[in-house]
C-alpha cells in the first residue's frame, strides 16, 4: 500500500505514481478521502474523551444532579455512535480506493510502455534457429504430452514425461544448492494462500482475474510462491542484524492467463500450471537497491552457466506490475522466433507490501517498514523452452548442460528409435 503522507508531501511520489498510468483525480480523490477520514478519527477521539468525562461525571453527581448528567451522557454517545458509523465508512472508502494505486516507479525507470525498456546487458550469440523449435522437439524427444492433457484438463496443460522430468528436477537441484551459497534458506511453502495474503503480498486487486479461487474455501492458487514466502514474516518485528532474510522457495504456480488468447500456445512456453524457484528477501530498507542487484546478478550467473544468450532490460514505468518500483526482465534468445522472449525478473517492492504486512525493523528510535524484494531464479518450464532449441543437436539427440550433468546423470540423450 501506497505512503499517503508521501502523497500528499512528495511531488515525486506522485509522478511516479502517475507514470505508471494512473489518472490524477484518483489520487486527489484518495486524498480528499484521507482529510475526511482524519477530520472524523478527531470526532471520534474527542467524543470519546467527552463520553468517559461524563461517565466520571455521574459517579461524581449528587442524586438530585444524576438524572441530568445520565441525559447528557446518553447525547455523547448516540453522537459518538453516529460518528463511528461515518468514520467507518469514510475509512472503508479509502482503503478501497488506496489499495488500487501503485507503488510509484523509480525515477531510472524508463519512461513509457511495454516497448519503451532500455537495454542494460547483452550477452551471447544470436543464434540460427534448429531443425525443430521447441513445441516439435518435446513432442519428438516424447517429453511433452498435449493431446492427452488436453482431453483430460483442457488448453494449456501438459504432462512432462521422460527424461524431460530428470532435466527439470536438475534444474531445481543445481538452482537450489546455487541460492543456498548466497544465504537463502529452501522452502517449498504452501501453494494456497487465503485472500488477505494475496492482499498483503500485493497482488489483488489488480491480478485477480489471473488467479484461480476456490470460493467455497476462501482459498486462491498461488501464481508465484512469492506470495507464501512474503507471509512468512507478515506482523513481525525482525532484527536488522539478521537482514536480510532470503529464502529460495520451489513450488507449483498457477495462472489462468486470461487475456492471452491465441498467443503462445504451441508448447509449454505459456501454461496454466508450471514450477518455478523463486528469491525473495526481507531487507534492510537502506540497502534494497544493492540487494535488486544482487538478485540480479545471481539471475545472471544462472543464465551464464546454463549458456543461454540473453539480454537484461530495466522495465518502463508503465509495464510495472503494481507493487513494483523497479523491476529487470531477463529475455533469452529463442532461435525459432527470432527474438528474445522473458525467462526470469527481479523488482524491488520498497515497503509497498510490509505496510500491508506490517513486517517491520527493529530500531532504537522507531520500528521503520522493512523492504521487499523477489526474483525468479528459475522458471522451469520455460527454461526447458530454450534448453530444448540451444541444446538440441543436428542428429536429434540433446546435449545436457554441463552445469546439470552431475545433478541429472546424463550428458547427452538420444532420441526414441
């Protein structure tokens, strides 16, 4: 949730804000509804005041005065009532608007849209594109199954079958032991979550409609363990000697990709259950923008020793997501495409989530919000997408990456007779 004080105060808080699309009259109506929220919040307090002095009053009455002093007790309180019941909608209204607007994008964001990214890093070659692209080579190899899964679950699910399997569970293996030598603890979290955590974390309202419910249950699919990961600490007070805490989850995700029609539907490029490692980390707020990239770098290192060419972009203001104050796309080159298509993101949240949270920093003086912060270490799935084009060889058979040789136990693997 977004700094209303910052709001009000900070002329670049606001520009942030409204680079990421959002209309002017929103926040100046926020803003209207916080000054009468306030103005009631101080009725209420001196109504509240003036109700305990009356009631001190009557103890204090002589009997002939009781009667009157019990009258004017009782007017305190039916006015204190009327007014609780306006705060209560006054705050209601304001939390409903607030919890739509944005985290403001970092001044060094790009400003723009989806196309309007700059270019950080560019490492590797271009290559051609393969015999077969990918969606080809999983059905050829016997490692993706869409047909069955189709009848079975409907569009955009697969079953991933063969020696398809051994390679992802390496990538978890290898990606895990990597996070581990950073400090990240390993967690497989829950992958339901209730309402209010998909609140807190930041991801309602605004990608509701990506997410499956199970209504009966109050109950949602998580798409990214991020979202588990970031409860894990929600109402705590930490210690800044032990920031930052980071933890590398792996679980499934879900999403329903509404919106997506028609668009990457050969494969398992974009599907509605997949697994993923994710990074996220509870850090000291002083020092977030050093853990944004240190997260990135790790990202890199992934990249780089599973000798995948890729790109790094630094994402315009108006492609953020919302809790997001700046966030990198990691893009590989897929050859069959001819263009660099997102493997893996990392975004500093600031304190947008620990406010809903409340996840705070012990300090001496005052208990400051904690910052947020999350990165994809490994999307499985769609980095099979790029193993099975970069590493797929001119007689059909796949050479596995060095850096997954000793996890999987295989180094090259032939295709079916």
């Amino acid at each position: 949730m977004i700094d209303l004080r910052k709001l009000r105060e900070d002329e670049d808080y606001r520009n942030g804000i409204v680079l990421k699309g959002l209309d002017e009259k929103t926040l100046d109506e926020v803003l209207d509804l916080e000054v009468s929220c306030r103005a009631l919040q101080s009725e209420v307090e001196q109504l509240r005041s003036e109700q305990n002095l009356a009631s001190k009053d009557i103890g204090r009455a002589s009997p002939e005065e009781r009667e009157e002093k019990i009258s004017i007790a009782a007017e305190i309180k039916a006015e204190l009532q009327k007014v609780e019941v306006k705060y209560g909608e006054a705050s209601d209204a304001l939390n409903e608007i607030a919890i739509t607007i944005p985290n403001p994008a970092d001044p060094r964001c790009p400003t723009g849209g989806e196309d309007d990214y700059e270019v950080i890093e560019v490492l590797g070659e271009q290559s051609e594109p393969p015999p077969m692209d990918h969606a080809e080579y999983g059905e050829y190899m016997g490692w993706v199954e869409k047909e069955k899964a189709a009848e079975n679950m409907g569009s955009r699910f697969a079953y991933l079958t063969g020696e398809a399997v051994l390679i992802e569970f390496a990538l978890v293996q290898y990606v895990l032991s990597k996070l581990m030598k950073y400090g990240f603890t390993p967690v497989v979290p829950p992958v339901l979550v209730r309402e209010q955590m998909m609140l807190d974390s930041g991801f309602f309202p605004t990608d509701r409609q990506q997410v499956y419910e199970l209504a009966e249950d109050d109950l949602f699919l998580v798409g990214t363990s991020e979202v588990a990961l970031a409860g894990l600490h929600r109402g705590d007070l930490l210690d800044a000697e032990n920031l930052p805490i980071r933890f590398g989850g792996f679980s499934s995700c879900f999403r329903r990709e509404a919106g997506t029609y028609g668009k990457d539907t050969s494969g398992i490029f974009r599907v509605h259950q997949f697994d993923k490692v994710e990074m996220f980390s509870f850090c000291d707020p002083l020092k977030s923008w050093e853990e944004l990239e240190n997260l990135r770098s790790i990202e890199q290192e992934i990249l780089n020793e599973l000798e995948l060419p890729y790109r790094v972009i630094l994402v315009a203001s108006g492609d953020l997501g919302a809790p997001a104050a700046m966030k990198y796309d990691c893009e590989v080159w897929l050859p069959s495409e001819g263009q660099y298509r997102e493997l893996t993101s990392c975004s500093n949240y600031l304190d947008y989530s620990a406010r809903r949270m409340m996840t705070r920093v012990r300090g001496e003086e005052s208990n400051p919000l904690v910052h947020t912060l999350n990165g994809t270490a490994c999307a499985i799935g769609r980095t099979l997408v790029f193993l099975m084009e970069h590493f797929q060889q001119a007689d059909g058979s796949f050479k596995v990456p060095k850096v997954l040789q000793p996890f999987c136990g295989l180094d090259v693997i032939t295709p079916p007779n």
